[in-house]
C-alpha cells in the first residue's frame, strides 16, 4: 500500500464499509435493543453502509455496552482479540464509559476502557440511536 | 495474433471477469435494496458491495492456529475459478466466448463444485460452527441439487441440444421454455435458491443459529473472495437460468438484445429477493423433506412431460 | 454420525442480545444435552441497592432490565409505599398503569422481532421493530425516554397527559392496533413460520406448575394466571383486563398469546386514557421509611415479578429481593431443548423471551 | 386464599409448633416455622391445599440467623418464615416436591452461604467460578468502596 492513490481508496472503503459487532459485557438490555434499533426502517444504518456482523473476525467496530463484569472480562478481551486489524472500539452508553449506575459492585470492574483501547465513547442512558449513529460516524472520520 | 488478443479480451473484459465483476457488484446492491426497500427501509448506496469488497481486501488476515493456511487460500480461489470458469460457456446479451455441443453438462458440473470448496472451508477452519456448516451445507447439496439439474434437463431435451446457446437460440425462436415447463422454471428457481444459499434456503451460513457457518472464522482477503465467488454465482446462475428457460438474449425484435438479456436478469433477480423477503428460513430435515418428496417427484413428472411433448 | 459435538452458544453468540452461556450436546442434529451458565450480567444490584437510598435506588432498579424497566421501579415503588403507608392519587396511578400497557407492547413487539430474526424471517424484525417505534414515540413524549422513562417516583409518577396530547396519543395507538392486528393475520397465515414454530418447546400445565413457570409462557399452556387480573395493584382494579390464552403450549402458542397480549394492553391503554382522572399525579414522601417487610408483586411484560423490601428505618433499604419472572422460564430450558434439532434451538431460547439482565441482576 | 384454612391444616402437620399468621402489606401472609418442619410443610401445602406456585424463595441475614422467605401466591400471597443459625446455615431442599426451586436455593446458597441438603446440582449460578471471601450478602462482606470507608 506505498502507493496515495490506493491508499486514498482503501480510506474511501473503510469509512463506506464499517461493519460492526456488538458485545454486551453486563449491561441492563437498554443499549442493546437500541443497537439493535439501528437496523430497523427507522433509522436502517445499510445506508451508510453499516451491517451488523455475528463473527468478530468479520468486524472492524465493537460496540461495547454495558459495565464489564467478572465473568465477561476475559471474552470481552477475547473477541477483541480475534478481531482482524484495523479495528476500533466504540464505548456505547454511561456504563460501558464509566461503570454508570453500577459502578462500585462486587462484580463490577468498571468501564470498558479498562480493558480495552477505547476510540469513541457516546454516553447515555441509554444512549439513543442518534447518538450511536453520530459516535459511529465521528469515528470513521478519523479512519485514515 | 489478433485472435489471441480477441480471445484475452473476450475473457478478461467483456464477457469475462472484468464485465462479470462488476455485475456481481450490481447485481449485489440491486438484491439488498429491493431487499430493504420492501422492508420499508433506505437500503444501502449503488458503490455499497464495491467498498465492502475494497476494505475487505485492505484487511489483516488472520487464521486460527492449527489450520493450514494454503487449504483456506486454496478453497475461496478454487470456488471462484469454478465460477468463472463457468461463466464462460454461458451466452450474454447475444455474445458468447465459446460454445460448444454439451457445455451445459460442463457448466452445471462447474457449478457443483464451489458447495464442495464451502463445505471443506468449513471442515480447513475447524471451528464448531464452521464444521456443522459444512456439513449442513453438503446435506443441502443433496437436497437441491437434484431436482434442479433434471429441471435443467428438460429444456435441453425440448430443443434437442446440449449447448446453452443452442437451447437459448432455439427457445427464442419457438417459445420460452418458462412458457411450455413453468413447472421446471419454478423448480430450478427453488434449487438456485438453494445453491445460492440465500433465504429462505440460508440454513449452512443461519446466523442465529451457527454465526456464519463454514464462513465464521475466514476474514480479510479470503473472505472477499468468498463473499465474491458466492456474488459471481448468483450473476452466473441467474443467467444461466435466462438462457435456459426465458429464451436468452432473443426477443420478436423490438429491443435489442443485451437490453432484453438484462431485463430478464433482473427479473429473474427480483424474484430472488422477493423470497428472501417472504418466507422463514427452513430446517435442514425440512428442506430435505421438500427436495425429495415434493421437488424430485415434481422434477421427473417434469421431465417425463417434456419427453411425451417431444414424442407427439 | 452418532459423535457428539458440544455447540457452544455464547457468551457472544448472534442468538443472544445479552451473555449467557449454554453448552449444547448434540449427536448429528439433535440435541442431547444441554448445560446453562449465567452470570455474565451479574452486577450485585441486590447487594449494591443498600449503600444507596430510597430514591437513589429508584434509578438503580430501573436499569435492573432495560426492556421492563418500568414494572421494576413500579413494585418497588408501591412495596415502599405500602412501608409509608401512602396513599398515591388516583391520577398517578392511572399513569403508572398506562406507562406500563405501553411498555408491555413495546416489549411484546421486541420480542416478536427477535422471534422473526432467529428463525431467519427478516422482514417480521424489521416490521415489528417498524411498529414498536409508535409505542416508544409516546412513551417519550410522556416521559422523556424511549427505554428507560424514570416515569415512577415513590409517592407517584412525575409524569402527566395534557389535553393537548390526548387526542394525538389516542389516534397512534389506535394506528398501532391496526398494525399489530396485521402482524397478528402475518404470523398466522405465515407458513413457514408456523412450521418452524409449532410443536417446538412444548410444556405441559403440569410442568407449568411444577416449575412456578409464570407469564405468557404459562399462559401459553392454559395456565389462567395474570397479576393484573388477579392481584388488582394500581389503576387494574378500576380496569377490565381479558387475559389472552392458548393450549398447545408451543412456541407457536406463546407467539398468539404474546401479539394478543398486546392488542389487549392497547385497548388498555386507551381506557386509561378516556378515564383518566382529575387531580394531583403524586404526593410527597419522606426520606426515611419506617421499619418494616413488604412483598409486592406486579405483572411484567414476562410475567409476575416479585419484590420483597426490608426497611430498618433508615433512609436505606436493608434488604431488598427481586425475582424476575424469566428466571422461572430458563428453568425450563433444559427440559425444552431435550431432543429438539439444533436449529431449533433459536426458537427455544426466543420463545421463552430471555432476558439475562432481569435474571442475573 | 383461605388462610385460616392453611392455618389449620399447618397446625394439623405440625401440631408440635405454634403457629400465628402475621400479615404484611401488600395482601401478604407471613407463618413462622421452624426450619426443620419447613419441608413437612411445603408438602403439605402441595398434597393437601392448592397452593402450588412458589414465587421465589429470600434469603437475608439478620441479626443472630439467617432468615428464608419462601413466598407461595395463590390468589394471595403467603410466606413460610424460617430462620437458620449463622454458623450452622443447613436446610433440607425443597427441589424434590417443587423443581422450580431449584434456582432460588443455589442463589441463596452462594450468597448466603447457606447448604441446601440433598439439592440435586448445588452449583454457583451467579458468582464467578474463581470467587474468593465471604458470600456477598452476608453481614461480614463489605463492597470496596465500604472497605475504604471503614479504613
């Protein structure tokens, strides 16, 4: 990839083309079925070009909600490691942020960011799909 | 010379690879819109297959340990050679690239092989979902497969020929075959619904049940070049079914002809997506059951038809 | 093929919306065997809940579940206030009430939609899903969240209807109606849907009852039982609630029950709404409850749920124990999936209407 | 719910106890027993009344004892009220009369650390496989925030 034209046009497909996956490592059900609403007619995020995938080793977003629990760390961890390079992590909603409401229980360790490197957080709670869809879009902007 | 050049182009232009590429790429965002469209939705933008592929191509690659890494290379190129390979006998628009006595027995055992290339993906990777993948999706193979080359059968036994664009040629000239066999149009419609994979026949890649089947643990290149071969298929099964039962590129004379051959692909399309719209995805004892208790009876019922036709 | 191979479905698993973990044997395509694993969502809220006070836990409780976020925060809300010995206006309650038939069909639809996913019918998901934004559109009208409204407070709702929203609230839910109606004719004249549905997971009313199985699924099976019904807690005393039932206790059934259910709760719905009577929506409640137990009880969209607060007269909750009614069904799961091909699975899992948040807490 | 009704026939079980309703808000009827007698009186419950569904079983630890709730609903709530020494928390399972409690006694028995005798699959259900310490809802175990207060 040395050469600036080929470069300019992976960066084209890679902002066109993200695909995400979704892990809720503890969260209470709300953000998920608002990530879920994303695909639905309302706000149908194919058009700009986001599929929801099931295998991490066809993603390049994780979205991540829900505070990180003891027994979800290590998988959480795992699937993002079996994720193929180049490939961001999006922090949806204030637990996956910070721990939210649930920050300081037993089997709580806290935000996503804890474990792993995150590039866009979009806080809520729950967060709306608007807010999502900007998070996702904010971060594709900085896709080189 | 030239006639070498002829030949390379024809193969690698137009009707080859490059004019194959880029149908699959339209034929792939024209089956997700009117997808998402009839399920009230925008549906993605007409460059959406084309930067999917890109960024797939631009990606790590990455295998799990313990599998062979030339098996899992090897398996996608071989499904898409399969294809193209195929593509090549089957006539469009009024072109051919070569034709000759027999190609349909040819392009239907080119077609046969990418399910085998699937299956043993999913056996190379290892992964759980990979392997009951590959089995299901050879069981399907058994299902489908059948009935759809004996529905394939019987316009060749109608027009006397075993070249596509003999059958093609003489269709347009009498009657399309959908005409006098609507049973075996709908019967190979059915069986390339099922080689194709798509819903309601999506049972080997059932994301709710087995994430995505013999595909789960592929990503990066390998995985562009399957979710290619599988794009290339339907563009070269769609055509081959033009040519076979709606009279190829001919028509009375009012159009010409690669306008007729894309209007009726995209017919035959269309209906493609709609039942993927319409149904629930079956079960893979289901399915089996309708191969073989209600289409292979249909299917020889079918061709005994068209011998009795042909006698009389 | 007589190998067994274990399937491992989740932790992270397209099936699952939340983390669960079920090892299923199968041989060939059956399965044989089948182990569960929760806890992946286990967030210590029974144990959290003490080191916060009574309205503080208001806001914790409501994110117990994200879908029935609602009921949660009303059983707790009416067990202190039964502690406080308040008496909440009839207008609050009328609005509590209404929050939760609206919340009812917002999650009937939801799952409805995760129902058409997992058996691979895209297009019931994106209508039912389509459909269930009208039910959230009102609800964020009223309360200023889609899914998690912080409608109730204990002495009442903050929420109210004003007349101006009246008339508009009345004619979206009765668009809705006639849209789930039509979801209703889908599901069943839909071939191929009933025969992926029907036969799958049966559950006898014997088993019902031996396994305390509650809500829509025993309602599936002819088990008559409906807290709105029977037990009368906030405006329902005021209301006539027809409980919807069926007998072949499938998927299939729990499917009817479910789209019935919400049909019902619209009509629902709009009674409250023509009702609704004048006055204040909430009284004031002191920070410190007196000591005491309570056991309150509420009709979820899953079916009952159960709180039992213990006050030792502080500003904090001493103890408090929630049962969510999807704890009772998973039970049952083992039994289900006995015997039952792989892919069915899905349906299994989707007819119970899973929610791990509600059962790890 | 005829509760006087269960009442009597309890009495009739157990004539050895004394036993009392007490009722708590919402429609709720407490009777205390003592835990030995508690699976005589499920059962009994289950052959001889139709109270069948058992809404959950709470488990909390109270000054001196553990206490369980196991609440029935049959048009009416009632609850059988036991209590359990600290260091000595042990009961007989209820799970053979009603499977469905199976659940609510592995809950308890890791956050309590109360021993269901004779439960089929006494299993954690919650907690992670690697927990350490006290179970966390005993008196004695303090979330870290708590520990660092107390500090």
């Amino acid at each position: 990839m040395s050469q600036p034209w080929l470069r300019r046009v992976v960066r084209w497909a890679r902002r066109r083309s993200p695909w995400v996956m979704h892990y809720n490592s503890g969260g209470c059900n709300g953000c998920d079925i608002e990530i879920l609403d994303l695909l639905t007619p309302r706000y149908d995020v194919e058009r700009l070009g986001i599929l929801k995938e099931a295998s991490p080793r066809h993603a390049d977003i994780l979205l991540c909600s829900g505070p990180v629990t003891r027994q979800s760390r290590d998988r959480l961890r795992r699937i993002y490691e079996q994720m193929p390079a180049p490939k961001w992590v999006l922090a949806i909603g204030s637990c996956a942020c910070s721990g939210g409401v649930f920050a300081g229980g037993y089997n709580v360790e806290g935000g996503v960011d804890q474990l792993l490197p995150v590039d866009v957080y979009v806080p809520g709670c729950p967060c709306r799909p608007e807010a999502m869809i900007d998070g996702i879009l904010t971060l594709l902007e900085q896709v080189q | 010379m030239a006639d070498l050049l002829v030949a390379l182009a024809k193969l690698l232009l137009f009707p080859g690879f490059a004019f194959l590429f880029a149908c699959a790429m339209l034929f792939a965002w024209i089956d997700r819109l009117v997808i998402a469209r009839l399920q009230g939705r925008v549906g993605p933008p007409w460059f959406q297959p084309l930067a999917d592929w890109i960024k797939l191509m631009a990606k790590e690659d990455i295998l799990p340990t313990g599998t062979n890494g030339w098996v899992c290379a090897a398996l996608p190129v071989l499904s898409l050679a399969a294809v193209l390979t195929a593509s090549i006998y089957i006539p469009v628009g009024g072109w051919i690239a070569h034709a000759f006595e027999g190609d349909l027995i040819v392009v239907l055992f080119l077609l046969s092989l990418p399910p085998l290339a699937y299956f043993l993906g999913g056996w190379a990777t290892g992964g759980v979902y990979s392997v009951i993948g590959g089995n299901r999706s050879l069981l399907q193979y058994f299902s489908y497969e059948v009935p759809f080359l004996m529905a394939l059968c019987s316009p060749a036994i109608l027009s006397g020929s075993w070249s596509i664009a003999e059958i093609a040629a003489r269709q347009s000239e009498t009657i399309w075959g959908a005409l006098v066999q609507p049973l075996g149009f709908i019967l190979a419609l059915v069986g390339l619904i099922g080689k194709l994979k798509r819903a309601p026949f999506d049972i080997p890649k059932a994301k709710s049940e087995i994430v995505a089947g013999p595909l789960t643990e592929f990503s990066g290149r390998k995985l562009a070049l399957w979710h290619l071969s599988i794009e290339v298929k339907t563009v070269v099964g769609i055509f081959l079914l033009v040519n076979a039962f709606l009279g190829g590129s001919g028509v009375s004379g009012l159009l010409p002809a690669p306008i007729t051959f894309a209007i009726k692909s995209l017919l035959v399309l269309l209906i493609l997506s709609v039942a993927s719209v319409l149904y629930a995805r079956l079960r893979i004892d289901q399915l089996a059951n309708l191969g073989w208790r209600v289409l292979a009876p249909l299917a020889l019922l079918q061709i005994a038809a068209t011998v009795w036709i042909g006698a009389t | 093929m007589s190998t067994r191979i274990t399937i491992p479905i989740g932790p992270q698993h397209p099936l699952l919306k939340e983390p669960l973990s079920f090892m299923i044997t199968v041989e060939g395509e059956r399965v044989v065997d089948s182990a569960l694993r929760l806890g992946y969502v286990h967030r210590g809220i029974e144990r959290l809940c003490q080191t916060k006070t009574y309205v503080q836990n208001l806001h914790l409780f409501e994110r117990v579940c994200g879908i029935c976020s609602h009921v949660h925060t009303t059983a707790y809300c009416q067990g202190v206030e039964a502690l406080l010995g308040l008496e909440v206006p009839l207008r609050g309650l009328y609005l509590r009430t209404l929050l939760c038939e609206l919340e009812r069909v917002h999650s009937h639809l939801l799952w409805l939609g995760v129902l058409g996913e997992n058996i691979g019918f895209q297009t019931i998901f994106m209508y039912a899903w389509r459909d269930r934004e009208i039910a959230l559109d009102i609800m964020e009208e009223l309360s200023g969240g889609r899914v998690t409204h912080s409608g109730n407070v204990i002495g009442g709702v903050r929420i109210d209807v004003g007349d101006a929203q009246f008339s508009s609230i009345v004619s979206r839910l009765n668009d809705l109606e006639q849209r789930v109606e039509k979801l209703l004719g889908v599901i069943q004249h839909e071939r191929t849907l009933r025969v992926r549905t029907q036969g799958i997971g049966y559950l006898s009313p014997e088993e019902i009852r031996r396994y305390c199985v509650v809500g829509p699924v025993a309602r599936a099976s002819g088990v008559d039982v409906d807290l709105r019904r029977d037990c009368k807690y906030a405006a329902y005393g005021r209301l006539h609630v027809n409980v919807a039932l069926a007998h072949e206790g499938d998927v299939w059934a729990r499917t009817l029950v479910r789209a019935r259910e919400a049909i019902e709760s619209l009509r629902l719905c709009r009674q409250l709404l023509v009702g609704l009577p004048e006055g204040p929506t909430r009284v004031r409640a002191p920070r410190r409850v007196p000591p005491g137990e309570v056991v309150s009880r509420a009709e979820a969209p899953r079916g009952e749920l159960l709180y039992y607060i213990r006050s030792d007269g502080s500003d904090k909750p001493a103890r408090v124990k929630i049962r969510t009614p999807t704890l009772t069904s998973l039970i049952t799961v083992h039994d289900q999936l006995e015997g039952v091909e792989t892919a069915d699975v899905s349906v299994v899992l989707s007819g119970i209407d899973l929610c791990i948040a509600c059962v790890d807490r | 719910m005829n509760i006087p009704r269960i009442l009597e026939l309890l009495q009739e079980v157990l004539p050895a106890a004394r036993l009392e309703v007490q009722t708590v808000p919402i429609d709720e009827h407490f009777i205390s027993l003592p835990p030995d007698n508690l699976h005589a009186a499920v059962r009994a419950l289950l052959e001889r009344s139709d109270v069948y569904h058992l809404s959950t079983i709470t488990g909390q630890d109270l000054d001196g004892q553990i206490e369980l709730l196991y609440h029935f609903w049959q048009g009416g709530g009632l609850t059988l009220r036991t209590g359990l020494p600290r260091d000595r928390a042990r009961i007989e399972t209820i799970t053979d009369l009603i499977p469905g409690a199976s659940f609510y006694e592995r809950e308890i028995a890791e956050m309590l650390g109360v021993t269901f005798l004779g439960h089929p699959d006494p299993q954690p259900l919650f907690l992670p496989e690697d927990w350490e310490g006290d179970p966390p809802l005993r008196r004695e175990f303090a979330l870290p925030e708590e520990r660092e207060e107390g500090e």
